[in-house]
DNA sequence: CGATCAATTGAGAATAATCAATTGGCGTGG
DNA sequence: CCACGCCAATTGATTATTCTCAATTGATCG
C-alpha cells in the first residue's frame, strides 16, 4: 500500500469514527428523549418470543433497546419471508399503523429488552413535544430509506456480494452501537440468511466459503456462528467491485 | 366453471370492488383534507422532469395528483434502481426526512400535476388538526408496507410470476384511482421495468411473451407497450402458483 | 424512405437451485 | 464418559433459470 492510499484510508476511517461516535450518541439521545416524554413498558424477551404478530391489531409501537430481533413479512399465500433485523435503537411495527393490524411478525433473535409504546400515548406527547414528533417521522423515513437499500442489494448483487453487504451491515450496525465489530455471532441459521437474502441455506453456505477462502471473513469457532471480519472496508470494496463482475473462485 | 366457483367468484368480486370503492374514496378525501389545511404548490410535471433529485435538500413533501412517477435509488458506487412506481394520492419524499437530503430521484412518467407541501408548514398543520397528523402517519406506514411486499416479491417469485405480479400491481392501482384496469399503457421501457424488477430487458420480453401466450395477457397494439388484462385475478392465481413452481411454455 | 430506438427471439454461458451425501457439534441418556 | 441421535452446515453433482451476446423485426418520426 502507497503513502497516498495509506493517508487516503487514515483519513477515511477517521471519518468513519466520527460517523460512528455521532450515530451511538443519536441512538442515546433518542432513548432518553423517549424515556422521558412518554411512558413506557420495558419487557424481556428471550430468542424466539413474538413481540408482535401479523394479524394484532395495532396498539403499541416498540423500541428495541438490547438484543436483536427479525422482522418477517407474510403473504396471503403461505409465502413468508424475512425482512429486516433490527438492533438497539431501532423502532418496530410502523408498518401496522396504516390498516390498524401489523402485517409482519417480529421474532426476538436473542436476549433483550423491548419498549412498548402505546401509539396514542406516543402521539399526543409528539403534539406536546415537537422534537420527538421530528424524531419519529426521522425515524419512519429511516426504515423506508433501509428497505429501499436492502431492495437494491437484492436486485443488482451477485450471491457472494449479497452475503458480503449482509455482513457488511450487520458490522456496522454492531459497530454504531458500541459493541464489536470485528468478530460476530451470527444468532441466524444460513437458511433464515437465506430467506432474507433471497438465497436458498446452500447459496448462503457456498458464500461464506467463498468469502472465508478470499480473507475477506473468517471463522471463530467449530461450528462457523462466529464471524470474524479483520476488515469492514475490504467487504464494502468487493461488494462494490462484484457489482461490476469481479468473482471469487 | 362449476356454480360453486362461480358463486364464490362472484363473492370475491363483490367484496374486491366494495375494497376498490372504499380505496378510491380514501384518496379523494386525502386530498381534499390536504388541500384544506396546508399550502399547497401545484406544479405541472412532463414525461422525464425530475420532481426531486438524490442530494437535493429536504425541504418539501410530494403528493402526485394526476400521473405517475417512479423513484430511483442511487448507491455510492454507482448501481441505480427504480424502487417505486406512484399514482395519484401516493406520497414522495419520505425518505428525505431523516437525512435532510433526498436519498432518490423522483422522476415523472407522463404528463401530471404533482402538490408540493413545505414540511415545516406540513408538520404545524399537523400538530393543529390531528387527524392531519394521522394521515400522514398512515401514509409512512403505507409506503414501508409496500416496499416490504416489493421486497418479498423479488426474493420469492421467478421472473414470469414477477412479471405477472408487477402488472397485477399496476392494474390494481389504477383500478383504485378509478382508471380502466382491463387496459393498461406501460410508460416505461422494458429496460425500466427489468431494472425495477432485478431482471434484464429481455427476461422482462421473454416472460410478457409467456404470459401472452398463456392468455393471461394480451398486447392491444403494434408496439406492445398497451397490455389487456382480461382477468386481473387470473393473474393473482398465476403468482400464487407460480411461486410453487407452476411453470409456463 | 431511411434512421433510430424499442422489442423480440435464439443460442450459448453463467449463476444459483436442487438433490444427495457427508461432516461436525451439541445435548441426552445409558 | 461415551454412544447415539439430531440438527446445522458443508460440499459435490446435476439441473434449471436467468443472463449475455447477437441478429432481426417493427414502430415512429423527421
């Protein structure tokens, strides 16, 4: 590596720092902006809980305030599929204020701690309280933002590039939350990867084969859960460059 | 066609139309509330006008009156895609809140009057008069239902049955704008609709010509950019089958 | 009438899915 | 403690689907 890219890369990850620093402070703030302005019910969920159903009727936002959870959209016709995984800081169950009924499941992944919000109660405090009105449209603007992302990536990645970007992200959201990124405990088995990847179980497997054989990942423990990721920013290059063609053998 | 499914057919229909009515009353009462309570700046827009562009500071929300749009996400490294199609009552701009700049480009199809609301203006309406407020939430909520069901169907459906579900989609839209539905004019290219679909030019061709000849479609003009749609529930059947791996010739 | 652009169609290549066999962890019960 | 069964993951062989490349047709417009 050359001084000009060496510096060009310091200089990058120093803003990528501050992103960071800047994205887990938005995150603080907005807990306790919300903690204080509207009552809240905090529950414990345990891997595999239903914070909600499709079907409910809607009532409640939710706060995801530790662990993790999916998000798994059903069709009339039986067929279901994941569609977002969310972490601490991330909000729940927008999608069920439009017909009054949520039209997803949301399934706790691991340990944590839910908010519930009553809407109404969320509501009337946003009326009080102009700011947490600005936060919760900011916050439903960055859910559309994060599908239409995820619809792009399914549509123009290659299946190595798509598990790349899955990892990608699932760093920096780990990343922008204060926990390590370096390695990851994938709490999702290679077919709910899949089904959120658009990639049957074997894909997904092949791929993180693939990647691991590139250096680009590798694996921490027996059973190949444990993710390590020596460099974020390599992934982010080969999702770019497998865009335009570049394959692992 | 026995009489028992023809009597259920028939119900089906009823409750469709009944669902299609109250949908068509839902978006003129929108408007009209919109138009009571905020500013509103009516700009007429031609096939290719940008209504918005990514970059763009978020100062304004969009409400298409007459016409349609599409909204095209534009990545870092280049990679463009169309991740919605809009119709009259539909909302544009969304994705600006959380940043204060747009993520997308909005660009009209054809000829139509697009409403743009200053958000601040927008927002004090809001906190005024309530039910403004939850309109505007619904609609969120609504646009984030619709790119997880887009989601899903890329992930789930082969190409013809995504095909197929984009015209069933298109049909049904105009049905519930009170437009013909048994003929609609595509005012995109095969191109546009490969890339809002993740296919190429020619799957999208290759699968209109399937379901051609399956008579599922039929073209009404020289150039096949007009499609019939004899049966739009034909079509629904189709995606739902397909999905379980119902191939055409 | 020719130029241009969109659309279609065919042949062959590439990618991912499917089917099938095997390995490896992990927990349970002898 | 070890054997067993179970589940997840991997890997290989083959098939299917979609993409790519290429040629052709058709419509539209000056």
């Amino acid at each position: 590596m050359n001084t000009v890219t060496s510096t060009a890369t310091a200089r990058h990850d120093l803003i990528e720092a501050q992103e960071t620093r800047r994205e887990r402070q938005r995150i603080t703030d907005m807990l306790a902006l919300v903690a204080e302005r509207v009552p809240v019910q905090r529950r414990v969920v345990h891997a595999g809980d239903a914070i909600y159903r499709s079907g409910d009727a809607f009532t409640h936002l939710y706060l995801q305030n530790t662990g993790c959870c999916k998000v798994v959209n059903s069709a009339a016709d039986g067929r279901a599929q994941m569609v977002g995984l969310l972490f601490r800081g991330d909000w729940l169950g927008f999608d069920g204020i439009a017909g009054g009924r949520f039209r997803c499941d949301a399934v706790a992944l691991d340990t944590g701690e839910v908010w519930a919000l009553r809407y109404d109660a969320l509501v009337a405090a946003c009326a009080e309280h102009p700011p947490l009105m600005a936060l919760l449209h900011a916050e439903m603007s960055r859910v559309i933002g994060r599908d239409r992302d995820a619809l792009m990536a399914l549509t123009t990645l290659s299946a190595d590039a798509r598990v790349a970007e899955f990892l990608r992200l699932v760093a920096h959201a780990l990343d922008s939350r204060g926990l390590r990124n370096d390695q990851i405990t994938l709490r999702m088995t290679r077919a709910e990867i899949g089904n959120y990847l658009g990639l049957t179980l074997e894909s997904v497997s092949r791929a993180l084969s693939r990647l691991a054989r590139a250096q680009l990942i590798g694996f921490a423990d027996g059973a190949r859960r444990e993710i390590r990721i020596p460099d974020v920013s390599a992934l982010a290059d080969f999702v770019g460059h497998d865009g335009a063609g570049v394959a692992l053998q």
